[in-house]
C-alpha cells in the first residue's frame, strides 16, 4: 500500500477541492471567485516544440502557485476544466480552474461571468459520525470528469473520502461510507450513475445521483474488489472496468449479473497498472507505470489470449491514458519520461515497440499526469509539477 500512496501524491502537490457540508446535500461553504494577475485578453501560451503548446497558470493574487491534474472538456462551451492545488492554503486553499482554449486564457471573475477560478474557502470531512468541528485538511481531488447532461463536474475527493459535484456557482458533496477510502478514479455509466475506485479500502463505488442528496451514505453503494484499485472506465453495455495497482490485474464488475466482480491477473509481474481507457469495440487500455508498457484486455478473445503488452521505446512510466474514439489510437502521459506518447493499433506489435511516436514536452520534469482527447482531435494534458497545461497537435 505504500508504493500505491507514493503513485497518488508523489510530490505533485495534488489537487484539492475545499467544502464545507451540510448533511451531503448543498455546500455550506460560500463558493468565490479568485481574480488572477493574467491580463485576460492576452495568450499565456507558448509553442515550445513543433506540435506541443504549453500554457502557463498564473499565480493567484497572492503568488501562489498552482498543481493542475484533473482535466476535464466541456464540449458545447468549449471549455476546459482542471482541479488544481495552490501552494499556500493559509491565503487560497483550493480551486476548480478553467481554461479558454479560444483565446489561449485563464479567464478571471473580473472579466468572464461564467468562467473563472472557483475558490473553496474551507474543507470538511464529514462522515457517517458527521464529525463537529470537521477536519479542516484538504480534500485533495484526484479524479475530475464533466457530466454533460447536469453541465457540472464530478470530483473525487482522496483526502476526505467524498465525491464532489461542482457547478460554477453551487456545489455538492457527498461523504463515502467507507471512511478515509481515498477515491482516486471516477467516470460515468450510460444512465448518468457516478463510478469511482476507493483506492485505499479496496472498493469501487457507485453513486447515483437522483437520491444521495437525501442524505448521507444514501445512493452510494459500495463492491469489495481487488487490492488498489485505481483507473476505471465503462463500456458499452455498462460493465464497469477498473486497474488494480497493488494486485497487478484488471477487474471487471458485470452489469448483467448484479455487478459480480471477475479479475485478470496481468501477465508481467508488478506491472503497476494505473489509467484506464476503453475504446469503440469495448477493448481496455491500460498504462503498466512499472512496467513500462502499455497494456491491452481483450474480452472477446479466449481466455489466454486476452492480454497484449506493447513495450514503450524510452520507457517513462505512462500513468494517464485516453483513447480516440473514431481512430482508437492510444494516447497516454509519461510522468517520469516527460514525455506524451502515442500507440497506433494498426501498427503496432506485442512484445514489440513497433506503432509507437513519442513527443518531447518541453518544460523539464514537467510531471505529465492525466490526458484526454477533444471532438477537434486536440490533445490535452496536465503539467502537475510545471504549474502548466499543454496541448497536443498533430498534422
């Protein structure tokens, strides 16, 4: 279990949403805009590489810095969201920020009405004891995905266990009942339900959205899977895929049959997997940070032949991972590697480097972490140590 806390904090400053609840219904916190010292109307991007753009956070108004990891795109605003940490929670803890990609800005309150910094001023821990006074440690949001039927985010809170629900002007958080489980994935099934990996308890959780705002612990069910679980996704028909880091396997919950769980042990030993991706035939990707490699699951193979391995050039730790859902063309993070790679299906080979194209990012040691592909086909990716997010065109 240490080795898995080192992959969820490893010096990145991770990310954190600060609220104060009720009893996990509406936040009682007073949610604030944050104006920044960037002018609005001017770029803060910098094209550092021939295909790799890297633009600059700015600090708060108070100098602090800020860690990006989360990423998530609102599609019809053409807007996209990030979950950050700031350097100095004694003046600014916490924040949801977010990026125009049109005019290459992080827009401030001053100056976009919808679109600025979203300040949590306080962090709770609330739990099934509905702890009084609560812990005021950060939150730490791990996981951030965009719901585009509600038009919020969903968060997964690892510090205090609780998934949050964010808009630009409210906010909703709704306490775990496994106490200190440390939700770290998070996704969405075709019904709108809210999925996420409890990655120190061993559980996935499931939190349906149309009733766990009547209190807390209601709407969240909770499965005993495998050890450390950490990326998730579903597929087509609502089974819900997952990577267990400290178990070495894949785990599949089945939505036909009452979500029984069902493990595949991973053929290279400690491969360490993390990102999860399933693409347009319901295949799972997953990056093996230890291993070095990218990791294949096959259901519709026979048993034996459902896993393919394909080995990074330079190896670098691929940990985030998104697949292109017209091409499935892979495209995954580098943490240690700083680097954004790319497996092409078509040409690539198992056991081999063959499909593989690299790209450089420019700021050293930048600390690449999560990664998602938009409808325009632009990359887009979080430099959690390099206080950046970059993005990704190819010709």
């Amino acid at each position: 279990m240490k080795k898995q806390f080192i992959f969820l904090s490893l010096g990145l400053l991770f990310l954190v949403f600060s609220l104060g609840c009720g009893n996990g219904g509406e936040s009682n916190s007073v949610i604030q805009g944050a104006g920044s010292p960037v002018n609005s109307s001017t770029s803060v991007c910098m094209t550092g590489s021939p295909f790799i753009k890297e633009c600059s956070i700015p600090a708060d108004e108070n100098g602090n810095f800020v860690s990006p990891y989360g990423l998530a795109k609102d599609e019809t605003k053409n807007l996209l969201w990030f979950s950050a940490d700031i350097s100095s929670h004694e003046e600014s803890p916490d924040m949801l920020g977010v990026f125009d990609p049109i005019n290459e800005i992080f827009p401030n309150c001053q100056t976009a009405k919808d679109a600025c910094r979203i300040i949590f001023p306080t962090a709770s821990n609330q739990s099934q004891n509905q702890q009084i006074p609560p812990d005021p440690k950060s939150v730490q949001p791990r996981g951030l995905i965009f719901d585009p039927f509600t038009r919020k985010n969903w968060v997964s809170g690892f510090g205090t266990g609780v998934i949050e629900q964010v808009g630009f002007r409210n906010a909703s958080e709704f306490p775990i009942p496994t106490l200190d489980s440390g939700p770290l994935g998070i996704t969405l099934d075709s019904k709108g339900k809210v999925w996420f990996t409890e990655s120190l308890k061993d559980k996935i959780g499931r939190l349906d959205p149309a009733v766990a705002n009547t209190g807390v612990g209601v709407g969240i069910d909770e499965f005993q899977i495998c050890q450390g679980p950490s990326g998730i996704d579903v597929d087509s028909q609502d089974n819900v895929w997952f990577s267990c880091s400290t178990s070495n396997q894949i785990g599949k919950l089945d939505s036909s049959n009452d979500f029984f769980p069902t493990f595949y042990l991973i053929p290279t030993t400690t491969s360490y997997p993390a990102g999860v991706a399933i693409d347009s035939q319901d295949r799972i990707w997953f990056t093996e940070e230890d291993g070095n490699k990218i990791g294949l699951f096959d259901p519709s193979k026979n048993i034996g032949k459902q896993f393919s391995e394909f080995i990074l050039p330079n190896g670098g730790s691929p940990r985030g991972i998104t697949v292109d859902p017209d091409t499935n063309v892979v495209w995954f993070t580098e943490y240690r590697g700083n680097r954004i790679g790319r497996l092409d299906p078509q040409a690539s080979s198992p056991g081999t480097t063959d499909g593989f194209t690299e790209f450089q990012i420019p700021t050293l040691n930048s600390g690449p972490t999560s990664i998602l592909i938009d409808q325009d086909k632009v990359v887009w990716f979080s430099e959690t140590t390099a206080q950046k997010i970059g993005k990704l065109t190819t010709p």
